[in-house]
C-alpha cells in the first residue's frame, strides 16, 4: 500500500498545481517557441547576406554497392 501512494505523489502534486492555475514548465515551452518562430528570420537575413555553394551528394555506403549489383546481371546458370 505504501507504494501505491509513493507513486501516487507525483500525480497529486501536478494536479495541484494545475488546480492553482501553475503549469510547470510553461516558461520553458514559450522560450523555446519564441526560438522556433525566430529561427527563420535569422536564416532569411543569413541567406541574403552570401550565397551558399551547391552541394552534391555522393553516393556512399550500402547504396553504392545497391548501385554496383544492379548494373550488372545476373551470373550465367551452372
């Protein structure tokens, strides 16, 4: 029984907190949103400032041998 209400102390101490008018950790969520919805204007501003160089992409890895196998056929039967 003492364990039921040992986990249960977490429970009750958010809905108290809620029952208040608390939310914890409301601060952290509108700090980050307010990051999120500033990010694209500083990446607007950085992209007018210089161009970017193209970049290519090269294959690589399983992906390259996936390639390879596909391009040649199959080995002659016995």
């Amino acid at each position: 029984m003492f364990e039921i209400a040992l986990a249960l102390i977490p429970l009750f101490l958010l809905v108290g907190s809620l029952l208040f008018g608390h939310y914890p950790g409301f601060r952290t969520i509108v700090r980050i949103s307010e990051r999120i919805w500033a990010e694209p204007r500083a990446r607007a501003a950085k992209s007018q400032r210089r161009p970017r160089a193209p970049r290519s992409h090269a294959i690589s890895g399983g992906l390259l041998i996936a390639f390879g196998y596909a391009q040649r056929p199959p080995p002659p039967a016995p």
